[in-house]
C-alpha cells in the first residue's frame, strides 16, 4: 500500500536547523519517494494558541511555504496547504475533543514546558493543541506521520484518540492510528548554548539557533560561539554521554553529512574543538546557504507562493470534507 504522509509546521518566523534535521530534511525523500502521498501543512491555527503578530502572520505563512520549497519539497508532487484555510479541521477538532480526556492531556509535557509556571494564564488552545493536532492527522487517513522527537507524545495521543473515537461509536477502523516517523538518531537537535535543552524559535538567544535565512557569516559566529567543555573532542561515542554540547554539535554534523555518530567521533578524536568547529561551519554553510538564498528569493514571489497554497487548500479540502461529512454523520449530526 503507497504510504499516506501527513506532518504541519507552525508558521512562527524563522524557521531553525532542528525544523530542518528534525522534520524538512525527512519531509524531502518521501517526497522525492514515488510511492509516497505526501501532504505538508502550514498550521496556523496552532500558531495563534500563543500571543501573535496578526499583521506578521500572512508573511510567516509565506515564509514556510518558502522555506518547504527551497529544502527541496516539489510542490507538483505534495499538497502544500495551510490548515486555517481548511474548515474540516476546526470542526474535526472540536469532535475529537469532545472524545479525548482531560487526564490525558493533563500529561502532555510540551504544555507544561509552553505554559510555564503560569499556567492558569495560559490559552485553552495552548492545552487543546494536540487536539487539534490529532484533527490534522486523522482527516487524511494519514499512515505516517515524519516529525522530530519532541512530538512523539502528541501522537501517541493521536493514536488513543483514534481508538477511542472508533469504539465509542462502533466504528472499526473508521479513523486510522498512524504510525510516527521519527529518525532514530538526530530526531532533537539542541541549542547551541545549552546541550540540555531543545533549539527552539521562543528560546530569547538568537545565537542558539542556526535559522534557515542566515547568512554565512552568521553561521560562522554562532558555530564559533557554540558553547563546548573545556575537554578535547571525544574518543568514543560512550563519552559523549557526559558531554551534551559535544553530542549535539557532532550529532548536527552527522546529521548534515548523512554519516554515523560514530563515524564523526572517530574522525575527531582528541582534536581541539575549534578545529572541529571549522568543519562544521563549513559543512552548514555549503548545505544552509542555498536553502538561505532560495528562501530570500521565494519570498518575494508572494503571487506565486499564494498559488501554491490556493492549490493545496483545494486539494487538501476535497479530502478531508469528505472525511469530516462522514465524521459528522457519525457522531449523530
Ligand atoms: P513545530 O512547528 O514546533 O516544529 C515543526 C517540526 O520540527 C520539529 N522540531 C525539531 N526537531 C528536532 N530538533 C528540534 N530542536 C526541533 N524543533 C522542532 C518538530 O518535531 C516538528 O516535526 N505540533 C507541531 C505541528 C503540527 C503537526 C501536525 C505535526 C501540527 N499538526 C500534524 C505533525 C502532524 C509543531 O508545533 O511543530
């Protein structure tokens, strides 16, 4: 059976070198895989569960339709749409959170982290957002669903909501548990400043991430800034356990370079880190900065990137209304 994939990026600025090895760079060989049906999604209804700029929006959109086509997805071959566009999504998330359970979502950490220590402030949204995210998944009869490590727990809940929609109303089958694609190496990629936590678009520091747009002389400065120990570069793969500035950086290059950690460990044993770290400012220069140009210059293409969405959104809603109709009837409406 061809492979139905789903997975959604949230339109928040720039996008980073995690959204890259973590979801585009796998988004872009099961695109380039035949056998593959592809749907990428902008979700900007989950961009607006925390506070936003309304006006920065519609660029934001632009900017990751931008960045899906300068990694190199081919928008003839996978839907690229956004999800406001797509109404079955907020009627879908409205039923299934109807399905889900509170003490299920209670236990979703990405909702702690988000909301902080206050999170009686945060949006309904914010703790319904797998929800939505299940809604997304399931409309499109999705097998797998390719992201980064940090959303395996929201489809594990995918999968339980499924289930138990399905036999709440005695409908085997009907929504279908998709199976998670995650790699299993380099699926968190970390901040350039602390190895211990995730690179993220909120973290304050732009010097923790690598964007998509830099130019090179930025990458170069933040590779040079990275934080390191004050050890040499490991010998064996069992040392980097103590080491997550160490780990993250050549899991980045490893990454990058398509090779195993191992293989990496092996070729810098015992050197300094910044003979190290020019390699690796070379290596995401020469695979960022094409993206990088591309992105700057798709952007200012806005008439042709609205026709790639207008396209998808049409593509996109001939499945799932079907999807959410049936959804509907049998849930009694
Ligand atoms: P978002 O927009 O936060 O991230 C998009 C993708 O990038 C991955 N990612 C990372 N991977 C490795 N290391 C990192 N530091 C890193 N940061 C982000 C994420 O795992 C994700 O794959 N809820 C989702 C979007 C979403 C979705 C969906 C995904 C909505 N509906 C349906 C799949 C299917 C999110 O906020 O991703």
């Amino acid at each position: 059976m061809d492979k139905k994939i789903f997975s959604g990026v949230q339109p928040t600025g720039n996008l980073h070198l995690g959204n890259y090895l973590g979801a585009l760079k796998n988004f872009v060989e099961l695109n380039n895989d035949d056998a593959n049906q592809c749907i990428f999604c902008v979700v900007d209804l989950h961009a607006i569960t925390v506070k936003h700029e309304p006006n920065e929006l519609k660029n934001n959109i632009r900017e990751t339709v931008a960045s899906f086509i300068a990694s190199g997805i081919n928008p003839k071959k996978s839907i690229i749409f956004n999800q406001s566009s797509v109404a079955a999504h907020s009627e879908g998330a409205w039923i299934l959170s109807c399905v889900a359970r509170m003490g299920w979502l209670n236990r979703m950490t990405q909702f702690k982290e988000k909301a902080g220590k206050d999170k009686e402030k945060a949006s309904i949204g914010l703790y319904s957002y797998p929800v939505l995210m299940a809604a997304d998944i399931l409309l499109y009869d999705s097998t797998h669903v390719p992201v980064g490590d940090d959303q395996k727990q929201h489809l594990e809940l995918c999968r339980d909501i499924a289930q138990k929609f399905n036999k709440d109303f005695g409908v085997n089958d009907f929504l279908k548990a998709p199976e998670p694609l995650i790699q299993k190496e380099f699926s968190r990629i970390m901040s350039l400043k602390d190895g211990l936590k995730k690179m993220s678009k909120s973290e304050l520091s732009d010097l923790s991430r690598i964007n998509l747009t830099d130019e090179k002389d930025q990458i170069i400065n933040k590779i040079k800034k990275a934080k390191t120990d004050p050890l040499p570069m490991p010998k064996d793969v069992q040392e980097l356990k103590e080491r997550p500035e160490a780990q993250n950086l050549l899991g980045i290059y490893s990454s990058l370079n398509n090779s195993s950690l191992e293989n990496s460990v092996n070729k810098f044993s015992g050197k300094n880190f910044s003979e190290f770290k020019d390699e690796l400012s070379e290596l995401l220069v020469n695979k960022i900065s094409p993206i990088s140009k591309e992105i700057k210059k798709l952007i200012k293409e806005q008439a042709y990137l609205d026709s790639i969405l207008l396209d998808g959104v049409e593509k996109a809603n001939k499945i799932a209304s079907k999807k959410i109709k049936n959804m509907k009837e049998i849930v009694g409406f």
